[in-house]
C-alpha cells in the first residue's frame, strides 16, 4: 500500500531504542524526513552513523534532547520545523516509565508523560495547521486495562494521554489537523523493558507471556506500521481514535 509520505516531514521524541527507533526506520522507508531525539548523545551519533548508511536516499536528523526541559525540547521541535521548512507530522513516544506509588515518581510521570507531550504539540500545531498535519501519540494497553503495574502512575498517564488525543481531535478537526492514539500491548524487544523482564523475572515475564492469546509478544515493527498508517493520508478520515494494537491481549470491550 502506497501511504504517500514521501517528503513528509516527521518529529519524533524518542527515537533511538525500542518501538521509537522502528518508527525512524519506517518512516525513513517511506521516504520521510525524520528529526528524532534522545536524552543521550552517544546513543544519537550511533544512531545518525547507523541510519546514514541503512538509509543513504532518506534523511534522518537526531538531536540530543531531555524532554524533561520544556525550553530545551520546544527550542527542538521549532528548530526541525527551521531545518525542514514544515512538520508534517509529530510522534510523541517518551515515557519515563514510572511505577512506584510514591509522589515523586507521580510528579516525574505527569511532567514526562503529559507535560513533555503537551509542550512538543503545542510548539508544532502552528506547523502542523500550515500543513494540515496530524499528531499521533503512544499510550499502551495499561492505560485501558488495570493491570500488575497498578496502583502507580504509568497506568494513569498512559490514559490521560488518549483522553487528551481525543480532545485534540475534536478541537483541531475544523483546522484540517488530525490526531491519533497507537497503544500498543506487550512488545518484546531484547534490549527494552520485556528483554530484562525476561532476564530478571523469569517468572513473572512467563506469567505476562502466557496472558497473550497469540502466545507471543508483538513485535516493534508491529507498532510502527500502525503509526505509519495513522500519520499518512491512507488514514485520511481517522482522528480521535485509540488504535490497540495488542494481539488480542485487552479482554474489554472499547466503547
């Protein structure tokens, strides 16, 4: 299927490891402008050396940024919009993954998960109008289901996050500007959170495996077609919806 993102210009936080850096590489396939970020220097010059090579017609920027910084990270995002003329499309994919029930790891998951989020699309929606754009953000199955990691903060942030995309969708729906929720299940990268899971708690990862009606965990790329799909004009009459792209992992019934 031809998804038309060719010379489409993509702002993506997070994009050096896991499900981010699948979605780099799809949308570096497709032809896209990717600027993307990391809070770890190293990790993006290996990157920008890595996707260089893998990808010598398609041009990939990253950029070493804390989200946590809301004046660092919007100084980012209007320098892609500088760099590249235009955003097309913007990815909010960081979370710092909190799950103690305690306040600090409250505040640091609202100020990552939601305020970091909020910040990059409110410094790309004068982009994204231009363009008629559209933003697709990254939640998970944990913020529809209760799961092992409740009572802690990831659950709630990851719920806040599609409730939020939906008002943006039906707020920014008469400018032209679409918005999207992908919430993926359990995705099995070995240097992400399952691999260590694996690693560490053998049993406990055996426990989540065995939860998966398919009888495996997703694959990144999974996740990242479904991103790719939502942030190209093949999905031109999507927005406001939440995209579960789980195997069949939720036992609810989303009304």
């Amino acid at each position: 299927m031809h998804l038309g993102l060719e010379k489409k210009v993509v702002v993506l936080t997070g994009g050096t490891k896991g499900i981010g850096r699948s979605m780099v590489k799809a949308f570096l396939e497709e032809g896209a402008t990717v600027h993307f970020c990391s809070r770890t220097q190293s990790d993006i010059d290996s990157a920008n050396q890595t996707l260089a090579k893998q990808y010598p017609n398609a041009k990939a920027v990253g950029a070493a940024v804390d989200i946590s910084d809301l004046a660092k990270l919007n100084s980012w995002v209007d320098s892609c919009a500088q760099q590249s003329g235009q955003i097309d499309v913007v990815v909010a994919n960081v979370s710092c993954f909190k799950m103690d029930n305690t306040a600090e790891h409250w505040q640091a998951a609202f100020h990552v998960d939601m305020l970091a989020l909020w910040s990059t699309i409110q410094t790309a929606l004068p982009h994204l109008e231009k363009t008629k754009g559209n933003i697709v953000t990254i939640s998970s199955v944990t913020g529809r289901d209760v799961d092992f990691t409740a009572p802690s903060p990831y659950g709630a942030m990851k719920a806040a996050v599609v409730h939020y995309t939906a008002q943006l969708a039906h707020t920014l729906a008469p400018k032209g500007v679409r918005a999207n929720t992908c919430s993926p299940g359990n995705i099995y990268i070995e240097d992400g959170v399952w691999g260590q899971v694996e690693r560490g708690s053998p049993e406990l990862f055996k426990k989540q495996m065995d939860l998966n009606p398919m009888g495996r965990m997703g694959k990144p790329e999974e996740i990242a077609n479904a991103v790719l799909f939502l942030a190209s004009e093949r999905a031109s009459f999507v927005s406001g919806t939440n995209f579960v792209v789980d195997g069949a992992l939720c036992t609810g019934v989303q009304l």
